[in-house]
C-alpha cells in the first residue's frame, strides 16, 4: 500500500509526518510506544521500528 503524506512543522525545530492509521494497526503499534529511527543516507530513506526496549 502507498499513501503520500507532507512535512509539516510542529514548533521551531521539529518536523511531523502523520502515520496512517492502517499502518499502524496492520504493525499493532500504539500511542506513546517507543520507536527507533534508522538513517539510510545511502538509500536516501528513513527506517523506523519498534523499539524493543520496553
């Protein structure tokens, strides 16, 4: 499944990107869970997990 979404900014520094709630159900995630952000400079993209700290 594709959807495009935009940057949008939050305060003077941060960016946000909503995720769809599909998304988020098809991965069982949840409000206030723990991500972890990978960069991939090479491959130009941004891989985001769940944390496995809990």
């Amino acid at each position: 499944m594709k959807i495009i979404r935009k940057i949008t900014s939050s305060g003077k520094y941060s960016k946000v990107i909503t995720i769809p709630r599909e998304f988020l159900k098809a991965l069982n995630w949840r409000q206030n869970q723990n991500l972890e952000f990978e960069l991939d400079e090479k491959d130009k993209r941004i891989i985001i997990k769940d944390s496995k700290e809990k």
